[in-house]
C-alpha cells in the first residue's frame, strides 16, 4: 500500500506555504539535560545490559549506569524523572509497515472481524460501506479496508453486484485484509478499464463471472494496482486527518521510527515534507517500491538522497514477489492444505515470474541498492534467494543485508542459505495470533502451519532477524509481536510451533536494535547507548517479569530525540 501525499497536496490542505509555516506542528524541543533515575532500563545494547538510570544531553544519550553514576551528572537545571520501578527501553522500530496506512479509519469504513474488528457476517460488511456512501460527495471513490472472507459466517468475498446494489453513483471498493487483492463495483471496474476484454495482468488474476469472462469484481495482486492508486488519491483534508490519525496511534504505543514500505516519488516526497514540517515526528523509514521508481532507476536519474533528512532515510528499494497466505496468493512449492476452488494441485503464483526476478534483482543489486523482498510462500523465498545469490556471485557485497520482508513459509533448508547469503528475514509472527488457527486448518496444514515465521530457526542459525506488524494489515501493536514470538498462541488459544518460540530478551531486541540494524541505522538508534538517539519510551511495567501480560502494559511516555511526543493522560 503506498501513500501519494505530494508537497502540492500538503500545500493545498494547508492553504499555501505562509499558511503551512503557521499550522504545522513545531516538534518538541528536548530540555538541554534530562536524568531517568530508579527504574529498570533495558538497554538492548551488545550485552543486553539492564540498569538503573539514563543522562540525556539534548537529543542524545550521554550515559547509562547506575542510580548513583547518573545522580552525579545532575546540575541545578536538570529535569530528573523518577521512573519508580516502571521500563525505560529503546522506543519500537516498525520494521515493516505502511504508514500511515493505519489512518485510513479516519476516512474509511471499517470492515474487519474480530479480534480487529466486530463484523461477523457479509450483511455488516455492506452496511459498514453503505454508511460510509451516505456521507460522501457525489461521485467520490468509497471504500472499507480490512474484510477477511476466512472470518466471515458466509466464508467468502463480497460481489460486484453486492457493492452495485450499495450505488452505481460511487465507484465502491472493499480492500481484503491482506491488502493483496480488492472488491470492485462496476463504476470502479469501468474507471480503471476493467472489462470481460481484460486479460490477466503478469502477477494477477481478474476474478470472472462462472462460465463468463465478465468481471465478478473480485482483483487479485497486480490486477489490483490501478484501482489501490486511485484509493490514494483522496482530498487533502482526508489525507491530513489519515497521517494526523497515524501519527497519534504510533506515539500511542511507543513507535519512534516508522516505515513507509513501498513508495511512489510522490508519496516520498510528501512524507519528506510531512516530516520537515513537523506534521509527522516519527523518523521515517522509506522503502521506493521498484515498480513506481523504475523508470528514474533505470534513467540513472534516482538519488535516494532527494527523499532523506536528518529524520528520513530511503535504505531500500522495494520488490514484492508473491501475495497472501490467507488470500490464495502466496506462492507455494507444495499445494495448499485446503484446495482453493476445488483445484488440488494449486499452489499460488509468483508476482513476478522467476526469470525476470533474477534478472531485475542482479540489476539493483549490482547498482549498490539494498533491497527489501516480500515473500511469503516457500517456492516464492526460494525464487528470492536464487536471485539474490546470482547477484552476489555477479557483483558481492560483504555486507547486502538483504530483507526478505515476512520469509513466513520459509523453511529450515532456506533459513540456512539466508545466513551464508547475507539475508535478513523480517519475520510477521503475530501471524500465528490472527491466522494461526487457521493456517493450521484451512491454509498450511498442521505440519506447515507449525514452522511459518520460524524465528527460533533463525536463531539458531546466527541470524539477525525482526518482527514486524505490516499495519495496517494488523493494528500497530509492537508488544503483540514480542508476545507472538515469545508464545506463538493463535486466537483461538492453541500453541501454533512451540519449537520456533524464542526468549522474551530477543523478541525485544526484533522490534528494536535488531530492527534498526536491517537498515543500517544501528549506529544512531535502537538502544540506549552513550552517543545514540534518545529515543525511548517509558512501560507502566516490565514485559520481562510477567511476560504473558505483556500486552496489557501502557506506554507512559514517548520521546524523541530527548523530546516527549506523547504522555498517558
């Protein structure tokens, strides 16, 4: 999902540059020194070290010790938090997501199931779009994100004709919960050219009509892409309201550096200026996506640093390779536990066909550019990493660190050639809490189901590795996916893969340090080290002393650079 917030966007919102220089918010300056005294500070440096207190001088850490080494460095205008026994730790690094994707409630109807949402039945689904047509401007594009057809009493994906019968005055879109394929009325087919004429799409597939080639409204992977673009190209003021929402739940919950993970230039460049301009305090991760920036990186005339500042890097560029697990489209080396459609030999597909992956992948990789691989199914992670080692035999690099985004069926053969390739996986293990249980019974198998996102394999290979979220796929939640990789338990309570849990100190470590380290910001974020970013946040409680309850802990406080963003009221 990809976000067109240009600067002539953000301009017109705010009514012109004089304007804008009035209204954008001033980030917080941080005091000249701050002190955190009497608390347990989990450093999440080299040694895992935990200790009493912090120093900060400005935006940066300048020591960390004991209660009594801090209490030294205190003058007369030192501001002095007493944490009183509460968690001080490195703030969360989202190490896959779409901000500010999780903004699009603020203008969107909300279609998911429980746990994320509460529809339950293809009825509620209509009505949640029905009420949102009643509310918009003649003609505007309508859409929910979220319905996932799995949870649904009905077990399927709403119809054409269903979002007809909402309006044919308002193109209608329903956005599946993977984000990996659309449900379109017939005005929004019409406007983005989609006829019984259409042929698939190279990594996509037109949902037909039984016995017809016309459109049942249904758009899988590529063939979705015209109609994502245009749901981006919504009214400034819905588009301020989107990154304002964004920004607040991320503070909410303790994310100090957001990702973007799969730009336009346009969308970079306005992010790059939402940024300037202080409407977003986060630091900002942007991924380009390949398939927007292709033609300036083919040109020569691509220069990340046009979309980078102090508090906005472009480490990578982007490639998706297959789709969703739970949507039919990831691509697998064996069939799907469940045949889809009655086909037992189905096994999803590539987004991109082998050759010309190999192909585009020694491309970039031989530019010096890191790369940043989405890949789910096992055969599409096998196609990555037969890419990736063509590329490095043409042209190696001692250190590519190389991120094969979510690597979720990735077996334990493929987790062994990440490691002599220098491949990071970015693992999606909340997985196993929102569609383990039916991985397990209706996707994967029980057999599969038990190894998808296996991070203790990882480990055990002397991997770096992260855990991310993919909001808003799922709600930014950064202690769900420490909890998902310590437990693995699904919704439904059951274990899915005790083997591939791992220890509460390294589910930590995903979500930050190790997370900074995938795009090369180790240095400047991540832990709470002398010289580093004071960027942290402050936990009611410790997710070391009652791990299970993790998820019940408040961030008390956020800070960035030294300077609060966010308080508990």
């Amino acid at each position: 999902m990809n976000w067109k917030t240009g600067v002539l966007v953000l301009l017109a919102l705010l009514g012109g540059v004089t304007v804008l220089v009035k209204i954008a918010t001033r980030l917080p300056a941080p005091p000249e020194h701050q002190v955190f005294i009497n608390g347990e500070v989990l450093t999440m440096d080299a040694q895992n070290r935990i200790v009493e207190a912090v120093s900060v001088r400005g935006e940066r850490i300048e020591a960390v010790g004991s209660n009594d080494e801090i209490m030294a460095l205190v003058g007369p205008a030192t501001e002095v938090t007493d944490l009183r026994g509460r968690t001080l730790m490195p703030g969360f690094v989202d190490a896959h997501g779409h901000f500010p994707g999780s903004g699009l409630t603020a203008v969107a109807a909300d279609l998911s199931s429980p746990p994320v949402g509460d529809k339950q039945t293809m009825d509620e689904v209509l009505a949640a779009l029905r009420t949102q047509v009643e509310s918009a401007e003649p003609g505007a594009w309508v859409f929910g994100t979220g319905y996932d057809d799995t949870l649904l009493a009905e077990q399927r994906h709403p119809t054409r004709a269903e979002l007809d019968a909402i309006s044919t005055e308002h193109p209608v879109v329903a956005v599946h919960v993977s984000a990996h394929m659309v449900v379109a009325n017939s005005m929004a087919l019409e406007l983005a050219g989609i006829s019984a004429d259409s042929e698939d799409p190279v990594g996509g597939v037109i949902g037909r009509r039984e016995g017809s080639r016309e459109p049942n409204g249904l758009l899988e992977e590529t063939a979705r892409m015209d109609i994502m673009m245009r749901l981006q190209d919504m009214s400034a003021v819905d588009l301020y309201q989107v990154i304002k929402s964004a920004v607040r739940e991320y503070a909410r919950v303790g994310v100090t550096t957001a990702q973007s993970g799969g730009t336009t230039p346009s969308s970079a460049t306005g992010m790059l200026y939402a940024s300037k301009f202080g409407i977003v305090p986060q630091r900002l991760v942007l991924f380009a996506f390949d398939d927007e920036f292709a033609e300036l990186i083919d040109t020569g005339e691509f220069d990340p640093a046009e979309y980078t500042s102090d508090r906005v890097s472009m480490p990578a560029i982007k490639l998706v390779a297959d789709g969703s697990i739970q949507g039919y489209t990831g691509y697998l080396s064996h069939p799907y536990h469940t045949p889809y459609k009655g086909d037992e030999n189905y096994r999803g597909y590539p987004a991109i066909p082998r050759d010309t992956l190999i192909e585009r992948v020694k491309e970039l990789h031989s530019e010096g550019y890191q790369l940043a691989i989405h890949g789910n199914g096992d055969q599409s992670i096998e196609d990555i990493l037969d890419a990736f080692e063509a590329a490095q035999q043409a042209h190696p690099e001692e250190d590519p660190r190389m991120i094969l985004i979510h690597s979720q069926m990735a077996r334990e053969d493929q987790v062994a050639r990440m490691k002599a390739l220098g491949v990071t996986p970015s693992f999606f293990s909340a997985h196993t809490y929102y569609w383990g249980d039916r991985h397990r019974d209706i996707f994967m198998g029980p057999e599969r189901a038990a190894a998808m996102s296996p991070a203790r394999w990882a480990q055990d290979y002397g991997l770096v590795f992260s855990s991310h979220l993919d909001t808003p796929v799922v709600p930014m939640q950064p202690l769900q996916a420490v909890w998902s990789q310590v437990f693995r338990l699904s919704h439904g309570g059951d274990v899915i893969g005790e083997e591939q849990r791992i220890d509460v100190m390294s589910a930590l470590r995903a979500v930050t340090i190790d997370a900074a380290w995938q795009v090369f910001q180790e240095d400047r974020i991540g832990s709470l080290e002398p010289g580093k970013l004071a960027d942290m946040i402050v936990l009611s409680g410790s997710p070391l002393e009652s791990p299970m309850d993790m998820r019940e802990l408040l961030v008390e406080r956020t800070l960035i650079g030294g300077a609060t963003i966010y308080r508990y009221q």
